[in-house]
C-alpha cells in the first residue's frame, strides 16, 4: 500500500473509532485522520508482534481495517489516559 493509501484508510478508521469511543476526540478531521494513520500501523504492529499474526497489504482485506480500526481505538484510549476526556 502507498502514502494515498494509508491515508485513505486512516480518515474512516479514526472516525470509525472515534464512532466506537465516544466523547471529544484530539485535533478534528485532521486529528482523526493522522490518528487513523497511526492507528493503522499501531494496529499492524500490535497484530505481528503481539498476536503473530501478520496482517495483509491489501486495501480492501478486513484484516487490515480491523488492524487499522483496534490500532486507533487503542492510540484514543492512550490519549485519554494521558490527557483527559476534555479540551481545556
């Protein structure tokens, strides 16, 4: 997969977990969309090392949105940990 790519797919898998986790999310569509970016590869990551499972380089294989999806789900939830549900 290329950058176009990988940041088609992160704009849909940060929202998507921002839709699974609600409450005020970092930084807005482009907030979303990088923590979807970094959400794919932390997913990635996670499934390989972690699980030992790797995880397609195919666009369309649910593997790869799951991956992407879990990845930003857990960077949202670092975030809130660390900074707070709130926008002070």
């Amino acid at each position: 997969m290329g950058i176009i790519s990988w940041i088609i797919l992160g704009l849909p898998a940060g929202a998507a977990a921002g839709t699974l986790l609600p409450g005020r999310n970092p930084g807005g569509f482009i907030g979303t969309t990088l923590t979807g970016i970094a959400g794919a590869y932390a997913g990635g990551w996670i499934s390989f090392r972690l699980l030992g499972r790797p995880v397609e380089k195919e666009f369309f294989a649910l593997t790869t949105w799951g991956a992407a999806i879990g990845g930003s789900l857990v960077l949202l939830i670092g975030y809130r940990l660390l900074f707070g549900n709130s926008r002070d």
